[in-house]
C-alpha cells in the first residue's frame, strides 16, 4: 500500500510541474503568439480575397 501511495503522489507532483511549466512559459512567450496570429491573418486575408 506504501508503494502504490509514494507512486501516485509522485506522478501528482510529476504532473503539477508539468502544468506550471506549461503555463508558464505560455504566459512569458506572448510576443510569439502575436507574430503568429499575424502571419495567419495575412493568409486569410489573401485566400479570402482569391475567392
């Protein structure tokens, strides 16, 4: 019972730090996002312009 409990804590804590990490670096990478969104508006621009 030991093991399976000390197994399970440590995939939740595996888990969390992924989580964090993830959010993280979601929240200090926004001046990629807004390069992004750009790129995709020019191209929806010119695809619904040839349409």
């Amino acid at each position: 019972m030991k093991f399976e409990t000390l197994m399970l804590q440590s995939l939740f804590a595996a888990c969390l730090l992924i989580c964090v990490l993830v959010v993280g670096a979601m929240l200090t990478s926004q001046t990629a996002v807004s390069s992004v969104a750009a790129s995709h508006v020019a191209v929806a621009v010119t695809t619904s312009s040839a349409g």
